[in-house]
C-alpha cells in the first residue's frame, strides 16, 4: 500500500475511533438472574443473598436478581436442574441425590466456611459421643428434604452406625422445630447451624456435634445447573462477587450488614433487631465464608473435600454411585468473585 494512502487509512480509523470513545456511552444493561428457594426460610439461611441485596453489591454488579419461593426443595431442585430458574441456595446433597436421576446441579459458590449440618442435644443430654445417637429419635425438617438426612446418615457413619440404628422424624422449621427439640418430644436434632443460633444468643444451651471428617468442607451455597452456568457464567460470576462482598461485610462491618439483611427482608425493624442481628454475626462469625477476609478464595466449593462426602455417603449406603466430586462441586468462578479490593468493604457506608 503506498505510503500516502496508508497514512489516510490510519488517520480514518484514529478518527474514528476518537469519534467513537467521545460519544456519550450508553450505561450497561443490567443482567437477569433468578434465585429460587425451596421454601419459607429464616433470614439467616439467605443472609448472604439477604445483604447483597440490601447493600447495593448486586445493583453495582450490574445485575437485577429476583427471588421466588417453592414448596419445597425437590421442586427448587427439578426446576433449577431444568434451567427454570438460574441460582438454587441449599445443600448439595440436591446435586449428589439427583445426579443419577439426570437432575445436575453443581455448587459454584459456598454460603459458609465449614460443613453447615449438625447434630444438637440439650445440654443436659446423656447424649455424649456419636455413637450414644444409637436408638435416638432424631428431628430433621422434613423427611422428603435430602441435605439434613444425608449429611446425619455421613456423621453418624463415622461411628459405625446405619440408618436403621436411629430414627428420624419430621419437627418443622423454626419455632416449631425447637419447640419439639426444647420440650424433649425428640432426643436430638439435626439441622444448618445457622438455624440454631438465634435460639442460642436467645439463651438456649446446647451440645453441638460437628461433622467428624468434613468440618472444613462447606456442603451448602448456591447451585445452578451446568447449562446455566455456561450460558449466564458472566452474569454468576458477578453474582458470586456480590455474595462474596457481602460476606465481607458481615465481617467488617456487622451492623452495616445487619441493617441491610432487615432492609432486604423487608419487614419493619427496630436498634433492638440490628443490635439482635449483629449477636447472631457474631457467634456465626467463624463458619461464614470470610472468617479469614484476607485471603482470596472466599466461597470456594472443596471439590476435594466433596468427594470425600460423597465417598462417606456411598460407605453408609445413603447413595448407590460414587459421583465425580467435580460434576456437583466447582471453584472455577472463585477468581472472579475475589477480583476487587477486599479493603473497599472497610470503607463501606450505609
């Protein structure tokens, strides 16, 4: 090309292009997401989803997320694992159980630290070790729900027990569940610890039992179907980034994030319920996913500690199938989800 004629072309596209940045822009749309519970649930088990909400982090993403409820979990579980809905908050014993069934789902972003189900007794319980559940009734939401059975039936696996050694019986949500576990109407329970807390800021003294073997390997966070993930994964990696501000934020800031858990929710609150609200952060403050802020991993599914899970599920007959850990645990969205300054959060004003 001569010489002239290449100086032209040049000076065509940097016009251009200059013209093109001088323009005013239009602002970015903002991308769908819809979450979608299996139920009525307490604030706390959607406190992360709760505060993103309330604090802004989704707007800044660019993101419009709605949320609807379901009966039940089966039905979240069939209508996210069928792209009905994008983000399912629960348990991934939905994605181990359903795998074989053709329901896949995979868990892209953990809402805690550290495994969420645990067996409680009163403290005044003779129940003292894991083998002592052995011939216990066993209270458990609902026995169509499959993530506090599994997860009892691995715990207690490690003791040497099977499913046919206790006995488990539906007690509710809530107030209707502690008020059968409180009166003694069952011996022990098993559910998210996240659900026993306000009860034991409230003043209820109980003996908590740990997962033996999985205390590090959070079994709750938001799932989605493969299909959603490959179509939305922009939009669920800054979904998972808002989930990770707002864990940040309970950490930094607690009443900041308490008064944006109540806004969200959406019902009239008073100093007392954010003072009430900051007591709960606080006692759950180590099981949340940044009880270490400075690290660069927050929310990571353990794709490692999952096949153990599932291993231990297979052992004590709960599952027929050894899954592929990699099929119902990802961390590939991670990165993008740590990918700002986790000190922006210590400035945060509300």
């Amino acid at each position: 090309m001569p010489r002239t004629l290449l100086q032209s072309t040049r000076t065509l596209v940097f016009c251009a292009c200059a013209i093109f940045l001088a323009a005013p822009q239009a602002a970015m749309a903002d991308d769908s997401l819809s979450v979608l519970l299996g139920g009525k649930t307490p604030p706390l088990m959607n406190a992360l989803n709760l505060i993103a909400a309330g604090a802004g982090f989704y707007r800044a993403e660019h993101l419009n997320v709605t949320t609807s409820i379901v009966d039940g979990t089966p039905l979240a579980t069939e209508m996210c694992a069928t792209g009905k809905a994008d983000i399912c908050p629960m348990g991934i014993e939905a994605a181990i159980s359903g795998y074989d069934t053709g329901r896949r789902l995979t868990m892209f972003l953990t809402r805690a630290s550290k495994f969420g189900y645990v067996l409680a007794v009163l403290d005044s319980s003779p129940i003292r070790t894991l083998a002592d559940f052995k011939g216990k009734t066993i209270g458990v939401h609902s026995l169509t729900g499959t993530s506090p059975l599994l997860a009892t039936q691995s715990s207690l696996a490690t003791a040497g027990l099977k499913a046919a050694d206790y006995t488990f019986v539906p007690i509710g949500m809530t107030d209707a569940a502690i008020d059968m576990f409180a009166s003694g109407k069952v011996q022990a329970a098993a559910l998210p610890l996240y659900e026993l807390i306000p009860y034991m800021v409230g003043g209820l003294k109980l003996r908590i039992f740990h997962h033996p073997t999985l205390g590090d390997s959070a079994n709750a966070g938001y799932l989605a179907a493969p299909s959603v993930l490959a179509a939305k994964g922009d939009a669920i990696g800054r979904f998972s980034r808002a989930i990770v501000k707002a864990a940040l934020l309970v950490h930094d800031k607690p009443e900041a994030a308490a008064r944006a858990l109540l806004t969200a929710a959406g019902e009239p609150f008073t100093d007392a319920d954010v003072r009430r609200k900051v007591a709960e952060f606080a006692v759950w403050q180590d099981d949340l996913p940044a009880s270490d802020p400075a690290s660069r991993r927050i929310g990571a599914p353990s794709v490692d500690g999952m096949g153990r899970y599932i291993q231990l599920l297979k052992d004590a007959g709960a599952v027929k199938n050894t899954i592929p850990a990699a099929a119902v645990a990802t961390d590939e969205f991670v990165g993008i989800a740590n990918n700002f300054d986790h000190r922006e959060i210590e400035n945060f004003a509300k």
